[in-house]
C-alpha cells in the first residue's frame, strides 16, 4: 500500500510540475503562427492507407521536388504544407490509375538545417542553424539575452507559405515576466529575431549625471524621474527648463517651468523618446540648440551613451 500511495504522489506531482510549464521545443507555443512549409532538403515520410509496398521516404531535392518510383515526373513540393502535399500525391495516384480515391499521410521525418537570426539589443548577436525547433526563450538565451537598451518587444520575422514575410511582435514582459507559454514561439528556421534598442530620453545641461536614459515602456518618462535618473539637479539651475523634441518641421523648443515643477506648483511634464531635456545654468546664457545637438549626437555614439560634454557657457 506504501508503494502505491508514493507511486501516486509521483505521479500526481508530475502532473502539477508538468503543467507548471512548458517544456522547451513544445510545439503548443507555436499554434499562434502558420504551419512551416516543406523546404530544400527536407526528409518526408510518405504512407499511402493500403498500399505499405508504396509507402517510403523521400527528400526533397535542390529543385523543390520529390520523386517516387511509380511516377514518371517529381512532384512539386516546397513551399506546401504537408496537408497540400498529400493531396497532390493523392491526386496523382488517381490520375495515374494507380489506386482509387487513395489515403496519404506525410509527414516532416526530418527538418534541414535552417538558420535562425537573432540581432539588435541582445547581448550577443548571432545566428545558428536549427536542425529541429527551438523556442524564442531558447533563441534568446544562445544570444546571451537581452541587452540593457533592449525595447518593450521583440519582433519575429519569418516566410509565410506565400513567400510574403510575417511579423510578429511579442511583449518582452509576457515573454519573461509573466511567463506567458503563448508567448515563447517555436522557431523551425528560416526566422529573424530582432529586439529593437528602447528609446532613449537625453538629459543634459545643469544636472549631477547627464546621459541617456530609456524612455520606459513607450510612454515615456516625466521630468521628476528624468531628474532622479540624472541624480538631481547640480548648483545655480534655472527657473526653467526646455524639452527639444524632433518634429517634421525639426526641433520644436518646449519651455518648462522647472522650479514650479519641483515645488508642486505646476503639473510634471511626460518626455518622450528622442527628447533632449536641456536645465541651463544660471552662470551663463542658454547654450544654443545646435551645439546641445552636436553633444547628443556625440554621446549617442559612444558605447555608454554618457554625455561628458559640458554644456554652459
């Protein structure tokens, strides 16, 4: 009786651990994007219902085609999906007399190496062949994982049976954060992960830290927290502040009233991506908006993005 009750335990244990999550190359991560078409170099595994002396493997060859012995011309096969590849073999056999409204199955008996790329804000940028699939999170971690300038999403990138590329964004937070198994795709090569660089918000001028900081989820950041990320304001800051925020027509000056801001008498201001938040010094005149842009530029180029340029005259 012992061994049985512990013979349950471990099977119900597997139960809850199993569901837990996922484990790594589940192909139920996967649903959310279209079924892989057959490529150069794939092995099919070719049955025919009734007919097992028909039934065998086949490659595909450098032309997309397959051959098999009772028919005299290949059979066109990349690009398809395995579903759509029965039906032309199926169709064949009836047109060739062979057999009466015949029963086929294929399936993918072995995928040829496929690359998959991993590129922007990770770590380690690379690519390396698939020769089965892998997971996004699997993807990811062979680039190292996500760089500190890495954005809100990752895009995934892959041919669609049309030829025509297919996009999918994915939340970085659903993906690690939460977990979530829709989330971690299964990659079967031929993709392109790209995890873009999050915008970045300038602050520059009369303050203890200048730099670059992210510009948070998309939704930017506001001048208080811009503030505490360049650890305060330095001696002699000014009553105001301006923003310089890219526009179609250039830069558009923004006047902030800087000192009420910080003594709750005026609402925060949200900056957003590729704002220069410039704090003047009250020593000097305004630096002018070109030569804050030639020092943004600057810092932008190096690899810490630290602005080192002083800024006041």
């Amino acid at each position: 009786m012992r061994i049985v009750a512990m013979c349950w335990l471990g099977l119900l244990a597997g139960c809850v651990f199993g569901q837990a999550r996922l484990p790594v190359g589940s192909t139920e991560t996967g649903a959310n994007l279209p079924p892989r078409p057959i490529g150069v170099g794939d092995l099919l595994s070719i049955s025919i219902y009734g007919a097992p002396e028909m039934s065998r493997t086949a490659r595909v060859s450098q032309e997309g085609s397959i051959r098999l012995p009772i028919f005299k011309k290949p059979i066109e096969a990349r690009g398809t999906i395995p579903a759509e590849l029965e039906q032309r073999v199926a169709d064949a056999l009836s047109q060739a007399g062979v057999l009466v409204d015949p029963s086929v199955v294929i399936t993918i008996a072995e995928y040829a190496t496929r690359p998959i790329r991993v590129a922007g804000a990770v770590r380690h940028p690379l690519t390396f062949d698939a020769t089965g699939p892998v997971s996004l999170l699997e993807a990811l971690t062979r680039a190292e994982g996500l760089s500190g300038d890495a954005g809100a999403d990752i895009l995934v990138t892959r041919a669609s049976l049309d030829s025509a590329a297919l996009t999918q964004r994915i939340s970085v937070k659903a993906l690690i954060e939460t977990a979530d198994p829709a989330a971690n795709l299964i990659l079967n090569g031929g993709e392109e992960v790209r995890v873009p660089e999050a915008g970045r918000v300038f602050v520059v001028g009369n303050v203890k830290k200048p730099g670059a900081f992210p510009a948070g989820d998309g939704t930017g950041i506001s001048v208080l927290k811009a503030l505490a990320l360049a650890e305060g304001l330095a001696p002699f800051s000014t009553k105001l502040a301006y923003i310089y925020r890219p526009g179609e027509g250039g830069k558009q000056e923004i006047e902030v009233a800087l000192r009420k801001i910080l003594e709750r008498k005026a609402p925060d201001v949200v900056l957003a991506a590729g704002d220069i938040f410039y704090i003047p010094d009250n020593r000097g005149g305004r630096v002018t908006a070109n030569v804050i842009e030639k020092a943004v530029a600057f810092a932008a180029g190096t690899a810490s993005g630290a602005l080192i340029l002083g800024l006041n005259r």
